[in-house]
C-alpha cells in the first residue's frame, strides 16, 4: 500500500473535456494538470480467495486532486485552478493468477467493485461568482469520469504487470557450470490461508537441458502460519545440481605443486607415506594428483543431516624435470562428507566437511601394498586441498527463486527426510533514483551492438523484421567496447592476493592489497566472425600499468610499501557463440579462451639493492600466477553479468496507447563471415491482446550493404500487423462534429446548397456529424519507391437535432487511396499519409437519391483537412525501431523496395 501511494502520488493523468447543460445553456468545459496531491488508506485488507486469487480491498480512502480548469459559453468565458477531494471511496479488487504457456507466473485482473461517496470541487483563479457558480456542476461529471476509468486503469496496469511479469527470469545462473530452471510446473494453488507455487526445481549444465534421468518424489510443507515465506528444496533438487555438476566436470580436479597452498607436494613427502618411492625418485620431484568422480555424487537428505558420497578415482603422477609425467599409483576412493547449508545474500550456500574416506588400489609402479599410509595422505590432501576447492566453487551458491529489492529477513533452514525448509520473513526495500550499475549497462551495450540479441522465443515462421550487423558495425563495436573495457579497469577494485612462497627452510608469506590499474593500452585487436560459430576476439601486444601495496614477512625479517607493475605483452583470443536456451532465449557462450602474459616488471618505491631484487622475485610469481588462472574466468563472469542483462531486454515496445510492437528473435543468429543476420518476429498487437494476426509473413532478403554498421529491413508483413492492430483497436473510427472541425462549421445549411434534397428534408439549419468507420483491415502495398496504404470505409451523415438526438441523413461508402512519407527522428520511425484519390458511393438515403459526384470536393476537403492531420498526428508518435541504451543511429537512410523497407545506418555510442 506504501508503494501504491507513493506511485499515485507521482502519477500523470490526461485532461478530459466535456459539456453539461444548465437552462438553456451548454457549458463547455476541460480539465487539464491533473495531479495527485495526497492520498490515505486508513482501512486496508488483502485475503485469498481459493482456486481464483488475491482479494485486495480499501475503505473510506480519500485523495485530493489539483487541475486547471477551463470553461466557455456563448455569453463568457473563463479559467483558473480546481481543488477536487474525494473521499468515502472504496474499492475491491480481486487478481487471478495462472502459470503461462512458458512456465511464468500470470496475473490478470478477475473482479473490480468501486464506489465514491463524495466529490467536493473547488475553483480557484477566474471570476469569484463564476467558481462557485460551477464548482457543483464540475462534481457530476468529475465523479463519472473517476466511475468510468479508475477500474479500466486498474485493469490496464494489471495487465502491463502481466507483460512484466512473462519477461521475469525463470532460468537463474548459477556460475559457470550450471543453471536452475525456476519455471512453474503447473498454476498456483490458492488457498485459504496461502498460496502454493510449484516450480520445477531442476538445476542444468550450462547450455545442457537434458531432464535428469529421475523424478521427484512428493513432499509437502508444514502448515505453519508464522513466517511470511515457505521454501521447500527437494532432494531431487540437489540431486539434479550434483548430476550437473557431474556432467559439466566440475568434480573433477588436478592438483599441482602451484595449486597446493598448505603443503608442497613433491615425492619427498610422499615417501614417508610410500617408503618404496625412494627406490625410484632419488631427488625429490614434484607430485601431481588428478581426482575424477566416476559416478554423480549421491545426495541424501534425511532429518536434521544432508549428506554427499563421493565416488571417484585417484592417479598420482611425478612431474620430472623434462615436465614430463610418471605414473606412481591409481586407486578407487569413496568419501563421506557432511553438508552444511546457510543463506548469504539470497543464495543457499553449501560447504562440504570431509567425515570418511575409503581407499583401494588399482595399480601402481613403485610396488607397494600398504594401503594405510596412502589413505591418509590422501585424506589429508582432500581435506586441505580438494574440499576447499569444491568448496569455493559451491561459495557461489544457488540462486533463491525471489523478487528485485526483496530480502530475506531471518531464514532459517531445517532438513527433513527428503527435503529442506526454509521459512523467512522477507523486507521489500527500493531505493529512489536507483540506476542500473555502470559497468552492467555499458557491457550489455556493447555485446549487444555485437548481437542485437533481443530476449526471444524461437518461432518456426518468416520474420517481420531482419537486422543485419556487418563487419564494419563490428568494428565500430569492438573500438566501443575495447574502451569501456579500459575505463571499467581504470575504475575496478581488486580483490587482495594472499599466500605463501617457498624460501629454504621457511616460507615468505606475502599480501597484496589496494590494486588499481593506472593505465591500459590495446594497441593491437581485431574483431572477426566465424561462419555457423560465432565471433572471434584477438588482443595482442596488451599492457597494464598496475599500482599496489605490497607486503612480505619471513621468518627472519618483514617489510612493505607501494609498487607499480608494468605488465607488457598481453595476449587474449576468445571465441563467443550465441546459443538459445531452452526457453528460446539468446545468450552468449564463451567457447574458447587463451591469455598469455610475458613481461612482468615491478618497480618498488623507496627500495633497491638485495632487499629490493630478494621482493621482487617473491611478487612477481603470484602476481602471474593470478594473470594465469584469472583472465578467461573473468571473461566467463562478465560474460554471465552480459547474459543476465540480456534476459532482461524488453521485446515488446509500447507504440501508443492502443498497440505494441513484438521485436522478438524468431531463431537463432545467422553468422555469416561479412555479417550477422537476426530475424526479429515483427509483429504489431493491439495493446494486451496477443493474438496473431490472420497471416503468415512472406520470405525476403536483404541486399549486401557493407558501407553502413546497420541495415534494417521491415517487410510489408510488418506493417500489415500494424494496419490489423489499428483496425482491431478502432483507431480507423473517427468522428467530426461542429464542435472538432477546425476549420468551417459543417450543417445542413452547407449540404443543403450542395444537395437539394438535403435542403427540403432539413429547412431549419442544423449541425452536421459525420462518422467515418473502416470496414475491413487497410491494405498496405510496398513497391520500389512506393508506400501506399488503402482504406475501405463507410462514412454516415447525421443532423445534430436540438434535444442533441441525431438523425441519420445518408450513406456512402468510401475508398480512399494514401501514399506514406517516411522519416527517422528519435529513433522511430515516422510516417504521414498523403491522400492520392478518392471514390465514393451511396449505399443508403433517408433525403431520397442524389448524385454523390456533388459531395466530392467538400468530402475531399473534410478528408484533407481534418481526417488526415488527426491520422498524421497519431503517427508521428511513431514506431520505435529495435534500438539499445546510449546508442543513437546516425545518417540513416531509407529505401522502399518491394516487399519490404529498408534503413542503412551508422550508429553511435554515447558514453
């Protein structure tokens, strides 16, 4: 209720006008500013209706309104400012909610009950007799008004918060390996005291939606009523992330003398656990273990205990100094461990505790049988090394199904025979003025001038609209994104590298704090596309200028203080592919990536001499070892951050109040080795009305322009749609009277002299109101240099009588044949009709017959004067073209082929 107040309180309302009589006399009024200035609920209730719903309902509300106010007569004249306050309203709304066709969550409105006791008006400005004079004429028609709208507005927002919420993610990424498909299973169940919402629950390897080859089993959640919100996690949940994880190999670990932190792995102490090593290794060689889980991991839940088996195999290799590798020994494992479960920053976080392992040999070449001594090397180095590994991966957590600015306030969770609950309250927080963050905005930005890749369902079916991105558009987006990379690490903070080196009998323990790169430079990069794969990135010769604390203990002595690092010779070559998910959605895959990294120059202020040469060579090993293992991570990370961002682009683009347009990928993007194709569905609908239109789009393509960044192509298909949603949507059915003509007063007097049967069967003059109707959907044509659009219609003549009936006069029906100018301004594109001919015929007279030749030029005149500006008016709201945030299309340039229009344009990028 909080919120609705304070979005009541910011919104807009249009202005509205009208006429009352009072005597003799008709006032003209209009009312325009209307805006809210306060408004309180004191009475407030929200219930459950079962198997329909939510019931939300206020009471005794009051608002208070301010406009400008405007009235005329045939005898004055006069304006000033209104005060309007309402009170005694109430209102019952009830919302059904479903599940969609693609699994999301659907609210439409069901039921809306309104009544208004009162509405006291007060005019400020203007005559002093006159405002009070109008004040209790101005409460009749402002308390329709609000009668007549309010529960369509409800409506209307209720169905924009439908549209919203079918762009909701229903697929959450987890990190690299994996995903959860969060989608509904099946339409929420309303109850009494709650509401149950089933979601599928399945976690995927990325880019691998394969069901799992097991079902859940059924369980259901306790009735407890003290906690806002239920989260019931299955075992089949966790079942199906351990098969992900399984597939994706993220069980599968290598570890190296670099990798291993707490203890240098080398055959030396390995022969205390393996006497007979010494036989083969003399000088002591670093040891490499590669563990590799053979089955998926096993996962129970039982009561108050989740557990995880681990089943794998272990080799055990010498690293010579040739870097070549000997095999030693290979054994079966089995481990135990115990998962702990907590809520941190809405994700559940599991971490694993090592409580048993099992081990038995397969094979070794040392010739050893005492299995002990190995056991609990191995335990060792999975508890140190192995289970802290997983665990950081497993840090990451999996998402929790909720909604943007909503916390969880005190979870707590409990395990159960076969699935976890958690019960929280949760606490709704939203932040004025809140901005996307920067480097999210200017990423998405940039891929998506790479991709234009609209949120989408795939449709087998032609295309309304193609966009073509071409090697030079590629460049120009390589150079955009090449510099917001720069400023982006210009700005990032860096997490602290901690560790240990070996030095002798000792380790130097070092801490690397306050990163920030100073300088970036790109001197070499190219931008390629890979036909059926995808795009290729190729940085060289890259450097960084990087300054940092820095600090060094030993044993025997410690120092610190500020370095700069000069890293030189960079390399980076990356491959992204743009597959769809299961939903149909795009995304971007990183298929490939290499770095390499060759100068590493530190120069530490204030040092020199043996100290400085002694820190130096202990800084550079982590500072490359971070460069190594970090790089094409991190592109995978920004990569994900891309992906999210373009789940959330908005496909569906409002026009004007009685259509929108559907810009969404019809399949997949077509790489082709001078440019990227993307076929958009293109289709206009009737606002909230989804339905396709009555026909199938044609094929067509696009001529090969490389001289622009872009070229878009609508095909007449599109417009057609539009021609059928305007139709659908009335927006053809227009009216003229006395008081909308602008330019002469039509009446009888005026047909009358043209016609004279108008003459007889009208003596006294009255005002004439034409009504102009289409009767079929306009036919749009597209030919080479040629937009024209052609409108069947009827249009009935009426006398105004003065009690303010109409008597119908006559007739016609209508063609009119209209040519299409168009133009691009604001990114939209603009269109004005100019009417080329005109034909007319008479279906039906209350005058008796006439020829309809007479009413020619006056009909041709009312079309050209008042009919065409009104259409004209409505498009130049235009459409908007498939478009992205702080990119701006320059010089384009429009061409009308037939079948289809086509724009050429260069883009820019505002930073």
């Amino acid at each position: 209720m909080e919120l609705l107040k304070q979005a009541v309180l910011k919104e807009t309302f249009p202005g509205w006008s009208g006429q009352e009589s009072f005597l003799a006399m008709k006032i003209n009024y209009m009312i325009s500013k209307l805006r809210i200035g306060a408004v309180d609920f004191p009475e407030t209730a929200a219930s459950f209706i079962p198997g329909i719903g939510i019931s939300l309902s206020m009471a005794h509300a009051s608002a208070t309104i301010s406009a400008d106010w405007r009235m005329e007569t045939w005898l004055l004249k006069d304006q000033g400012r209104i005060t309007v306050s309402i009170s005694g309203l109430f209102i019952a709304v009830i919302f059904k909610v479903s599940r969609d066709s693609t699994g999301h969550l659907s609210i439409l409105l069901h039921n809306c009950q309104l009544r208004i006791s009162r509405v006291k008006v007060k005019l400020n400005g203007g005559s002093s007799w006159i405002a009070s004079f109008l004040s209790g004429y101005l409460e009749k028609p402002i308390q329709n008004k609000l009668d007549e709208n309010l529960c369509l507005n409800i409506k209307y927002k209720i169905q924009m918060m439908d549209v919203q919420l079918r762009k909701h993610k229903v697929l959450s990424q987890i990190d690299a390996f994996a995903q959860i498909d969060y989608s509904l299973v099946s339409s929420p169940a309303v109850l009494k005291s709650h509401i149950n919402l089933d979601l599928k629950g399945t976690v995927y390897p990325v880019g691998n939606h394969t069901d799992p080859p097991f079902v859940p089993a059924p369980f259901g959640l306790s009735n407890r009523g003290d906690s806002m919100l239920y989260l019931g996690v299955s075992n089949y949940f966790l079942k199906s992330a351990s098969l992900a994880y399984y597939r994706a190999g993220a069980f599968n670990i290598t570890i190296s003398k670099e990798l291993a932190a707490t203890f240098n792995l080398n055959t030396a102490i390995l022969k205390d656990f393996v006497p007979e090593i010494t036989l083969h290794y003399v000088t002591a060689c670093p040891v490499l273990l590669k563990l590799m889980a053979t089955s998926p991991p096993v996962v129970s839940l039982q009561a108050d205990r989740c557990s995880l088996q681990i089943s794998g195999c272990v080799e055990v290799f010498a690293v010579l100094p040739n870097s070549t590798s000997q095999h030693i020994f290979t054994g079966n494992l089995t481990a135990s461990t115990r998962a702990d479960l907590t809520i941190t920053k809405q994700k559940l976080i599991i971490s694993l505790l090592l409580k048993r392992l099992q081990f038995s040999l397969l094979n070794t070449t040392v010739g050893f049988s005492e299995v002990s001594l190995v056991k609990n090397f191995l335990s060792h180095a999975l508890r140190n090394v192995v289970i802290p590994v997983i665990n950081d991966k497993l840090g990451k957590g999996f998402p929790i199904p909720n909604f943007a600015h909503t916390t969880l306030i005190g979870p707590v969770i409990k395990m159960n025979q076969g699935h976890l609950l958690i019960f929280t309250d949760v606490h709704y927080k939203h932040e004025e003025g809140e901005d996307e963050d920067l480097h999210k905005t200017k990423m998405k930005v940039c891929c998506s001038l790479l991709l234009l890749s609209l949120v989408c369902v795939q449709l087998k079916a032609n295309p309304g609209v193609k966009v073509r991105l071409t090697q030079k558009g590629l460049e120009y987006a390589k150079e955009v994104g090449l510099e917001i990379l720069k400023k982006n690490m210009e700005k990032e903070r860096f997490p602290d590298l901690t560790g240990y080196e070996k030095f002798g009998l000792g380790n130097v323990k070092y801490n690397i704090s306050r990163i920030r790169v100073a300088a970036v430079e790109f001197p070499s990069a190219s931008i390629s596309l890979m036909p059926r794969t995808g795009i290729k990135l190729v940085i060289g010769n890259a450097s960084l200028t990087v300054d940092m604390n820095w600090n060094i203990r030993t044993w025997m002595f410690r120092d610190s203080g500020r370095s700069t690092v000069y890293i030189s010779k960079v390399f980076v070559t990356a491959i992204f592919s743009t597959p769809l998910d299961n939903t149909g959605h795009t995304s971007i895959s990183l298929t490939s990536c290499r770095t390499t990294s060759g100068d590493i120059d530190i120069k530490l202020n204030g040092k020199s001499g043996f100290l400085h040469n002694f820190f130096i060579k202990y800084l550079k090993k982590p500072i490359h070892r971070s460069l190594a293992t970090n790089s094409c991570p991190n592109i995978r990370s920004g990569i994900q951050l891309i992906n999210e961002d373009l789940q959330s682009l908005n496909v569906l683009m409002p026009i004007d109040d009685l259509a929108e347009i559907d810009y969404s990928l019809n399949s997949l993007p077509a790489v082709f080795r001078p440019y990227i194709d993307l076929d958009l569905k293109g289709i206009i609908y009737p606002a909230g009305n989804y339905t396709d239109p009555p026909y199938a789009a044609a094929p067509f393509t696009i001529p090969d322009q490389r001289d622009s960044m872009l070229n878009l192509a609508f095909s007449e298909y599109f417009f057609q749609t539009s021609s059928f949603a305007y139709y659908t949507a009335g927006a053809f059915n227009i009216t003229i009277a006395e008081e909308t003509c602008s330019y002469f007063n039509i009446s009888t007097e005026i047909f009358g002299s043209i016609i004279p049967e108008v003459a007889k069967y009208s003596v006294t003059p009255y005002p004439v109101m034409l009504k102009l109707m289409a009767t079929e959907t306009p036919l749009i044509s597209l030919q080479q240099d040629s937009f024209t659009l052609e409108i069947q219609g009827s249009m009935e003549v009426f006398a105004v009588l003065p009690d303010s009936t109409t008597q119908s006069l006559f007739t016609m029906n209508i063609a009119a044949n209209t040519s299409i100018a168009l133009n691009i301004f604001n990114r939209k594109l603009m269109g004005s009709l100019c009417l080329n001919r005109l034909q007319f015929s008479l279906t039906h007279s209350n005058v008796g017959f006439f020829e309809v030749s007479l009413l020619e030029n006056i009909l041709s005149y009312i079309l050209q004067t008042e009919v065409i500006p009104s259409a004209n008016a409505k498009l130049s709201k235009g459409f908007p073209l498939p478009n992205l945030a702080n990119v701006t299309l320059t010089r384009p340039h429009i061409t009308i082929v037939q079948g289809y229009v086509l724009i050429s344009t260069d883009v820019h990028y505002n930073y």
